[in-house]
C-alpha cells in the first residue's frame, strides 16, 4: 500500500453517509491507495477472517482502517485491538488516531488506562495489553482484531472470544506465520468458517526481487519461507515433522478399553 494520503479530502463528521464498502472509505476518507489484495481485506464483511501475510505488507495500516471504518460507520460500536503486547496494540491504535484525525475528529481517548479512541457517535476503539489477565472486562464488541496472531498465546485467544458473544462481533485476525502450533495456526489449517487470505512477498508489488534474493541469503530458508513466505514451521524439537504425527492419526481405529483387558 502506497500510505501517502490524497491531498485536501474534505474534512466530515460522523453525520455523513460514509462510503459503502471498507475499500472505498480508505481510499476517499482516509487517503489510503490500497493494492488489490489489501482492498479485498477491507472490503470483505465476513464474521470471521485470517490474513496470512509477509512482513512489511501493510497489515497494521489495514487492521486500523478495518476498526475506524467500523466506529466510524456503526454508532456505538466497541473495537478492541489485541496483539501480544500492549506497545504493539498502542500502535495500531496511534495508526486509527492518525486516520481519525483525516476525517476531520478529535483523536481523544476515553480516559480509561488503555489506549483508546472515541468517536462522536459514541464508538470507541481499545488498545489491549497482551496479557490474559487484564483483559478481561469488555463486552458486546462490534469487532475483534488480533495483530501478529500467531505470537499471542492461546490463553489470551480464549480470553478474548467470549467478548464477541453479545454483541455478535466479527474477528479478524492478521500475522505472519510461526510454529505449527497454536489457535492461529489452528485455524488456518483447519478452520472451516473463516475466510483466509494469504499473501506472500512475491505477491507483494512494494518488494522487490532483489531485496527477497538478499534477504534469503542472509536469514537462511527456513527464516526466509517464514517471514516473507507465509509458510508454517516446526519449532525443531521434536523427534518428527508435525504432518508425519497428523498423518499416523486415524479415526477410523477405536480405542483400547483397558478395563475390559483387565477384566478379561
């Protein structure tokens, strides 16, 4: 994504009518110049979503404009921004900030510890630490997101889903990839209700061929497929691939009843 922002938008309140998909309110509202794949992020309006992007693709700059359009288009509404620590939600946070401030609104927060932002309609979007013990309190979130998912732990996951249940939200979670273990993971693999974009480097039009040909000689393949390939890999200590241990697991042979070899 080109971030630089369109010059002279006009600046409006949260009365308008705003744009009628994500993609259109990036470009006109917030000055962004999303590429294709980016447009299909922000457009899309499914319950549940995973982006499995390379880095520098542009995912925080997506995730804020998701949350602002989210506050900005629904009264309201509750946003909460997770990722594995409270500096990199702050961040995200600062990214709508500065969106907030080309539609022309106070970038305020709600006066609470967290990061935040509130809207004039009553929308608010929450920055939260990555600790599962502080943060759980929240309720009827309108939208969930998850930044760099695959480095939040699963109790963090787990503490987070019950804050979509009132308020029926939507969850989006977006991140490079990391070991074959873990809620993201487990879900990319096997989730059948989420819609899942992957975009790796070469697919990326802002990174060059000859940056990715440098930076896959010096990290090596196994960091380079990870960080610029979206590909999953086994952390390196176990004694088999994970897919040789899925692959032996067949449902098809019932258990042992060791009570009823006892017995006999």
């Amino acid at each position: 994504m080109d971030t630089t922002f369109v010059n002279e938008l006009p600046a409006r309140d949260c009365a308008v009518e705003a744009a009628p998909d994500g993609a259109e309110f990036a470009r006109r509202r917030l000055g962004l110049r999303p590429d294709e794949r980016q447009e299909e992020v922000l457009r899309s309006e499914a319950k549940r979503g995973i982006l499995l992007c390379t880095r520098q693709w542009g995912k925080s700059t997506i995730a804020a404009a998701k949350a602002v359009h989210r506050a900005f288009t629904r009264p309201e509404s509750l946003v909460l921004v997770a990722s594995p620590t409270y500096r990199q939600s702050g961040e995200l946070v600062r990214k709508a900030a500065g969106m907030m401030r080309r539609l022309g609104l106070p970038a305020r927060g709600d006066g609470g510890p967290d990061a935040s932002l509130v809207f004039p309609n009553g929308s608010r979007i929450v920055g939260l630490p990555g600790i599962e013990g502080t943060v759980r309190g929240f309720s009827a979130a309108s939208l969930l997101l998850i930044d760099e998912a695959s480095r939040v732990h699963d109790g963090m996951y787990k503490a987070l889903r019950p804050m979509l249940a009132v308020g029926d939200g939507d969850l989006w979670m977006m991140s490079t990839p990391w070991h074959r273990r873990g809620f993201f993971y487990e879900a990319w693999e096997h989730g059948a209700d989420w819609m899942k974009v992957k975009v790796p480097a070469t697919e990326c039009p802002r990174i060059s061929k000859t940056f990715l040909e440098e930076e896959r000689s010096a990290l090596g393949a196994m960091w380079f497929d990870r960080e610029y390939m979206c590909c999953f890999r086994d952390e390196g200590s176990g004694y088999f691939p994970r897919e040789v241990v899925e692959g032996a697991i067949a449902n098809s042979v019932a258990p042992l009843d060791f009570g009823r070899i006892w017995r006999d």
